[in-house]
C-alpha cells in the first residue's frame, strides 16, 4: 500500500466535509500539523470540531482556523494565548468543552484502544463534572470520561519509513500520539522519509498500522510562541 502523497492537499483527497472532528497533535506550537492545517484552510471545509491539547495562537496552528470561521467546536485543555479564540467563545460563536489535560491524552488514547469510556476523579466536584455520570469506587467519587473516535486524525511525526512507522523528536511527541490512533484515518507529515527496515524496531513510537497517508513537510520554521529578552548587564 503506497502511503506517501506528493503534498497535504493530495493526502487530505476524499477525507475533507463539513462538520467532521479532527484531533490534532501538538503542544502549543512545538510539533502542530502545520501543512495540514494550512491545507485544511485552504480547502474552504467549515463546522469543524477539533480535538487538540490547545487552540494554536492567532494566526498560527488551529488559530488559522478560528480566524477564517472553520472551526464551531474545540475539546482542548488550554486556550489562554488565543485572542481570537477568547472572542469568538465570548461573543457565543464557538463551543467550547474544557478537559483537563491527563483527561484529553486519556480520552484519545482510549478511543485508539477501543475503550469507549473510562472513570477518573479529576474534575469531581467542578464544573468539568456537569453532566457526567458519578460512581463510588471504594467510598471515592469518580466520574465517567467518554473517548474520543474522530473522524480524522493529523500529526507531526520526525522520522517515517514508507510503511508509515513514526519516531517523534523529544517533546515534539506530545498529544501527536495519542491523537493519531484515536482517529477513524490518520494522515501524518513527517520531516524524513527513510527506507523499511532503516529505523530500529525499539525506537518506533508509533507503528504503521495506524498511518494511512503521509507527506514530507520539511523544511520547516522553528516557531516559538514568545520571545522575552532582557539587556546584558555590563561586565
């Protein structure tokens, strides 16, 4: 099965319609899908719910999204450097559902595991808990978390062979794991494409079953959300 596609439009072919959910990889900007977003945009497609740990920042990441009106939903974890974002969710334009972050990874990973719901007790007692079943395991609340099954799953991975096994680079593995195998088809862009067999089987981190499609992405921008600098005390 040929896996490799020329570019991300190529690889998003088919997989594209309004009001389908994506989960995204990535931690703020540190390992974000940046061609397939950018493709994503570029296809006009609309009434998106995305899955992702946080909502880029304007302009950049899912905040390319959010700015162009494509996005109705976000499941994240944290939103606080997203002007547009805060807005939009203000003004009543975007739903929002919060999920504390060991939740989020716990809800992908389980819907790739094939785990429909799961009990935890983050969240009891808080607004996280509205609407949730409770249950008393050995005289402690929990309440019960659903998994994520999305529709279509987009990461950043560092290194692939042409059967699409993955290694992620440092920090840059994130939310990119969990959220590739808890979707129903998942296109990766990698940095590097080697040959079967070049990559040790004991530094894969993701197996190739769960890759449909991929794209090299490189080169890319080593984007950082801030910059804080101070004058160099004189000697």
């Amino acid at each position: 099965m040929q896996k490799l596609y020329p570019d991300a439009t190529a690889a998003l072919d088919g997989l594209l319609k309004d009001g389908i959910t994506i989960a995204s990889g990535g931690f703020g900007l540190c390992g974000i899908p940046e061609r397939l977003i950018d493709a994503i945009q570029a296809s006009g497609v609309k009434n998106l719910t995305f899955a992702s740990n946080n909502a880029g920042i304007d302009n950049e990441g899912i905040g390319k999204l959010l700015r162009s009106k494509q996005v109705s939903k976000m499941i994240s974890s944290y939103v606080g450097e997203n002007k547009e974002f805060e807005r939009q969710y203000l003004a009543g334009e975007l739903e929002v559902e919060f999920c504390p972050q060991g939740t989020l990874a716990e809800r992908m990973r389980a819907g790739g595991a094939g785990i429909p719901a799961f009990f935890t007790k983050t969240g009891v007692g808080t607004l996280v808990a509205e609407g949730k079943e409770v249950r008393n395991f050995d005289g402690e609340d929990y309440i019960m978390e659903r998994a994520i099954v999305a529709d279509l799953a987009i990461v950043k991975a560092w290194k692939a062979d042409e059967t699409g096994n993955l290694m992620f680079r440092k920090t840059a593995r994130n939310f990119n794991l969990p959220a590739a195998t808890c979707g129903k088809y998942c296109i990766v862009e990698v940095e590097e494409v080697v040959p079967t067999g070049s990559l040790d089987p004991d530094a894969i981190h993701l197996p190739g079953v769960y890759v449909q499609r991929m794209i090299v992405g490189a080169p890319y921008d080593k984007r950082i959300e801030f910059t804080t600098t101070r004058e160099r005390e004189a000697a």
